[in-house]
C-alpha cells in the first residue's frame, strides 16, 4: 500500500472520529491524533488564534507530551505578531 492510501486511511479514520465526539474537547483531542497519524508524527498540539489578543491558545495536546505538559491546558498561549 502507498502513502497516499495511509494518508487518505488516517484522514477517513479522523471524520469518522470526530463524528463520533460528543464533548468539544474529544472533537479537539480527536483532531490532533488524526493529524498525527495523518503526519506520521508523535505529537499534535490544536490551537485556536485568538485575534484580539495577538495569540494562538492551545486548546488540546495530543500525543507523546513533554512532562508536565497537560492534555488540556487552562492557559497556554503564544503571542502571534502580524
């Protein structure tokens, strides 16, 4: 099988995931695996870019963490310069 099957596989598997999400957060945790696995990574972090603020708030880390990284964090944030 070809990389493009794997890819198109991880990316099926992804919708059928989040379509099957019933909190916020599982829709976020799921995203971040599936493009993961779609990547070929061990790490996947989904973030939402807040305008107003100039900065992207992590909403969900995913996969191999760091130590002491949460899985939800409350307040980690990046500043982002346009």
């Amino acid at each position: 099988m070809g990389e493009d099957d794997t890819r198109l596989r991880a990316v099926v598997s992804l919708a059928q995931t989040m379509a099957a999400a019933y909190t916020p957060r599982e829709s976020w945790r799921a995203a971040a695996l599936g493009a993961c696995e779609a990547l070929g990574g061990s790490f996947a972090a989904l973030s939402v870019w807040e305008r107003d603020r100039g900065r992207l708030r992590v909403l969900v880390n995913a996969g191999q963490r760091a130590e002491g990284e949460e899985e939800f964090p409350e307040e980690e944030a990046y500043p982002v310069h346009e």
